[in-house]
C-alpha cells in the first residue's frame, strides 16, 4: 500500500468553487430566515456569516 493511500490529507476530495458559493448562499439564506434584514446579509463576510449561524444569540447584539 502506498503512502498517499493511508493519508487522508492527501487522499480527500478538494471543494469546488461552486460547492463553495452555494454553501455561502444556504447560509445567506437561513441568516434571513433567523431574522436578519437581507442588506445586513449582504454587507457581511462569510466569517460573520458563519460565526452568527453557529452561535444564533450572537445575532441580537449584531443586529440592532
């Protein structure tokens, strides 16, 4: 068995630009959903985003 065969880090499939931007758009999504206004969405990097999706309290002291 060759070396690459057994480390994962080499062996896994690498993310797509598409996957990427539809994941980022399901997360615009469900933060609108959550009841943050859709121009606060848009102005927000992708860290925020996913930050305010894994901690929702987070989201009252973001938007005011």
């Amino acid at each position: 068995m060759s070396r690459n065969a057994r480390n994962n880090d080499t062996t896994r499939p690498r993310k797509s630009g598409a996957a990427k931007a539809r994941r980022l758009l399901e997360h615009r999504r469900r933060l609108a959903a959550l009841g943050v206004p859709e121009a606060k969405v848009k102005q927000m990097d992708h860290e925020r985003i996913r930050l305010l999706i894994a901690k929702p309290a987070l989201i009252k002291n973001y938007v005011k």
